[in-house]
C-alpha cells in the first residue's frame, strides 16, 4: 500500500459544499426511501422476540466464580517458582561450562 493516497484507500467522499448540496441531499432522500421500503416489505420474526435481552453473555468465565487458592496449591507453586530460578541461575551456566569447556 506505499504510495497510495489515504483518501484513495477509504473512498472518503469530498466535503459538502453549497454546490454539491443538492447531491447529497438526493443520496439521503434515497437511502431514506430504501428503509422505508425495507421496513414496509420485511417479515417479522416472531421467533426470536421471546429471547432475553437483558445482556448477559455466555462468557464461561462471568458464570463461575474464581474459588480462592488453597494453601497447598500456593505452596507447590512457591517451590516450583524456587526451582525454576535454581535451575536458571546453577543448572544454565554449569550446562554451559559443561558443554564448552
């Protein structure tokens, strides 16, 4: 897309200017014409009318609330945690030399 013109892109329309007015008042009177006729012309449906609207989501995550942490599952986490930084700062640069020397 280098070298092309935003305005090329997005197919923005030029501003309304007292001489185009009555071009964009035609294209409104249009546009408002094809709603009418779309509303007067439609069916209803009638099947979706009883659904809930009050706006939940079926999101799993706001249904069940989070139980809070047991005190073991906080430790095993603290060791792993301990572990991992063990590893990090011995096992990584014994493997190191190890391996290079």
């Amino acid at each position: 897309m280098r070298g092309l013109d935003l305005k090329d892109v997005l197919e923005i329309p030029p501003p309304i200017t007292e001489e185009n007015k009555d071009r964009y008042i035609e294209e409104l009177t249009k546009i408002t014409e094809a709603d009418d006729w779309i509303e007067r012309h439609s069916i209803d449906n009638k099947s979706n009318q009883d659904v809930n609207k009050s706006g939940q989501h079926r999101d799993a995550k706001t249904t069940f609330e989070e139980e809070p942490a047991e005190f073991y599952e906080v430790i095993i986490e603290a060791v792993v945690g301990l572990v991992g930084v063990i590893i990090l700062f011995f096992g990584v640069p014994l493997l190191g030399f190890v391996l290079f020397y």
